[in-house]
C-alpha cells in the first residue's frame, strides 16, 4: 500500500467517558509527544503499541512494522483515548512515521527458541537495528531511542555507531531497556520476602544477557532478611528469567507481554523526563562510565534531554562484587561485536 496513512483517527478527545483524558487536561497543559514503535506488530509491538494507546503523555503514536501493520494499526486507533494513531507499513514509509518523534522504541527483529542465546539473534537483528537508526538519524535525530531488540548488548553499541557516523550521536538519547531485568527481580524478591510487590525496589545492573544481568538484591527495599542461598537462587532465577520464557513458550517466542509492560514503563519514564517531571528513575543500559566499559546497565536520573545523570551502584554485597567482575569479559565483547560491526 502506498498511501503512508493506513488510518488515522482522531481519538475522542472530548469524550466525558474517557477517565485517562479527564486525568491528562483536568488541571495541567500536557504537551504534544510523538512516539514511533518500530516492529509494532510482533508480538512485544502490539501490546506495547496498546499500552502506548493507553498512556495520555502520548499525543501521536507510529505504528511501523514490515508486515500486518494495517490491521494493528487499524484495531488499536479504535480506543478513545487522546493519542492519534497512523500505521506505516512499507521501508518507503518509515520516514514519515518517523518524523517529528520525540521516543522511538524499537521492538523489530527475531526472538529466540529454546537452546539460543541471545547472541544467536545477532547476526539478523544487527542488520535491522543498523538500518532503524539510519533512518532514526536522517529523520528524528533527537529523539530519545529506547532500544528492545537483541542482544541489546549489542544493539545499543551499534546504534551509537550508526548515530556517530552521521554526526548525531547524543549518549544522552541512546537506551538499552533492561526493565525487563527489573521488573522479574522486584517480582521474585517480593515472592521470597514477602513484602507487597508494589513496594520493592531492586536496582539490576550491567546488561541484558545471562550473567551479565547483576540484580542488586543487598540495596532491594523494603528490606528482608534472606539467607544467602536464597541471594544467590533469586540472582539466578532473575539471570535466566528470559529462558524460562523461551522454554515455556516452547518454540513460539520469547516474552512479549511482560516486556511490553516493561517497556511501556520505561518510555513512559522518557516522556515524563521530557516533560520536566522531577525524580524520574529508571535502570537502563546507556553509555558509561561508572565501571571501564563503554556502556553499562544502572540507575539513571531521565530529565528534558535523556539522561540527566548516571547514577553509581552504591554499595555491593561480596557476592555481587564477584557477579560484577565475572560479568565484564562477556559484556565487553558483546559491546566490542556491536562496534565492529557498525564500523565495518
Ligand atoms: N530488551 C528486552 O528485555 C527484550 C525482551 C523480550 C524480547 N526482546 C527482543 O525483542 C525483539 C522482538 O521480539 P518479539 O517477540 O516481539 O518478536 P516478533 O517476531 O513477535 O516481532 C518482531 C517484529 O519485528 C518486525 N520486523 C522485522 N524486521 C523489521 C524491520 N526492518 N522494521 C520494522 N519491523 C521489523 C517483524 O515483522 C515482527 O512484527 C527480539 O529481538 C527479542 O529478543 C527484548
Ligand atoms: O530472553 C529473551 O530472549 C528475550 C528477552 O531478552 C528477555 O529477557 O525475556
């Protein structure tokens, strides 16, 4: 289809049934915000484009995907809330659904089945992360990128490369999202310590592969007083959390609706920095310098312009000190692959 605009409704903004809107204009001015999803019709695409729907930060949200995107795109414009959705569906649209963004989430590329790492992903997704933030650089530069494909130990290397070479590269606007990570370790621990789930915190740090996933479990609140083999169990199931997903699903996929929860907290975080909003703190996989390797997992304060501060880890278990340095070699040369990638 060559009409860029597969549909575009207006949503119902001045409905009185719609709560999300009388929350959004009661008493504040809520600026226009432009999010592109950028594999919106996979599986982690399409409840994340809904949830996308659903958040009243969102003025227009793109919908881009090499197939099915019509029928997501139609389904999801139906919903009454503020945002104004487009589906773009072709290579030759992607620049349209792009422009004017202010977050770009990527979720495009292939999962893994059982028995892969997701280093086994890179060799496809590399190629289709690579062309997205070509794109991204020639028709958003200033976006704020929050990069899902994997291995996002990868994929975010090589976006910066891609944005360096043509010359738009801000470290501030490039995230890895390991919310994912956080979101499993605040479930699992609250299960183990039994304090409400709602409640806990639990900082995850490093990146988005097997060990290289560092749960800070000694800094977790509320606080609980758990032995160390039950430490050591809940880093482990938090590590293989993604597996377990992959195993269950047996053959069909990865997780897609968790992580669609996951990433809609984290863009919601960006809008919300974007917006001036105060405090807004989220982990994420970004450029670094809180440990020798160029981009690293931690807690990151998200203000107007991306990252406002990267935040140290505080202080770490002995446990956590000997995750930190097993997890370095492996995250360094997923790191090193992605450049080398982009530069070659
Ligand atoms: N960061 C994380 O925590 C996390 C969590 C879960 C999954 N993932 C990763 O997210 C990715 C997507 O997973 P999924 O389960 O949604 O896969 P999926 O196969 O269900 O969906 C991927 C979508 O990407 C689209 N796509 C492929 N190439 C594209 C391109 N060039 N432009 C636009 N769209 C394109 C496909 O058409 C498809 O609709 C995988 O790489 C997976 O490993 C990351
Ligand atoms: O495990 C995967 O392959 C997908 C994702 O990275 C996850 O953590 O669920």
């Amino acid at each position: 289809m060559r009409n860029s605009m597969l549909r575009s409704i207006k949503s119902l903004t001045t409905s009185p049934s719609s709560h999300v809107l009388r929350r959004g204009y009661a008493s504040e001015a809520v600026p226009e915000r432009k999010v592109a999803v950028l594999g919106a019709a996979g599986g982690i695409g399409q409840s994340l484009s809904l949830l996308m729907k659903l958040n009243p930060l969102v003025s227009n949200l793109a919908l881009y995907d090499i197939a099915n995107t019509p029928g997501v795109a139609a389904d999801v414009s139906h919903i009454n809330t503020r945002s104004e959705v487009v589906g773009y569906a072709s290579d030759a649209e992607l620049g349209k659904a792009l422009e004017g963004a202010d977050v770009v989430i990527i979720p495009a590329g292939v999962p893994r089945k059982p028995g892969m790492t997701r280093d086994d992903l890179f060799n496809i997704n590399a190629g289709i992360v690579k062309g997205l933030c070509e794109a991204i650089a020639k028709h958003c530069p200033n976006a704020l990128v929050n990069m899902i494909s994997n291995p996002v130990n990868s994929t975010v290397p090589i976006a910066a490369e891609v944005f360096k070479k043509a010359g738009t590269y801000d470290p501030k606007r490039l995230f890895g999202v390991t919310t994912l990570d956080v979101v499993r370790a605040k479930t699992f621990y609250a299960g183990k310590a039994m304090v409400p789930v709602a409640e806990v915190n639990v900082p995850v740090v490093g990146g988005h592969a097997g060990i290289t996933i560092l749960p800070l479990f000694s800094q977790a609140t509320p606080k609980a007083n758990l032995s160390d083999e039950v430490i050591t169990a809940l880093t482990k199931r938090t590590q293989d959390g993604g597996t377990e997903v992959v195993e269950a699903k047996a053959g069909k996929g990865s997780a897609t609706l968790s992580m669609a929860y996951a990433g809609a907290i984290f863009a919601d975080a960006c809008l919300k920095g974007l917006n001036g909003v105060p405090d807004v703190i989220e982990c994420s996989f970004v450029q670094s310098t809180v440990t020798e390797l160029p981009f690293f997992a931690s807690r990151v304060r998200l203000g107007k312009n991306g990252v406002e501060e990267v935040l140290g880890l505080g202080p770490l278990s002995d446990f956590e000190k000997e995750g930190l340095e097993k997890l370095k070699p492996e995250l360094k040369s997923s790191i090193e692959k992605g450049i080398k990638f982009a530069t070659q």
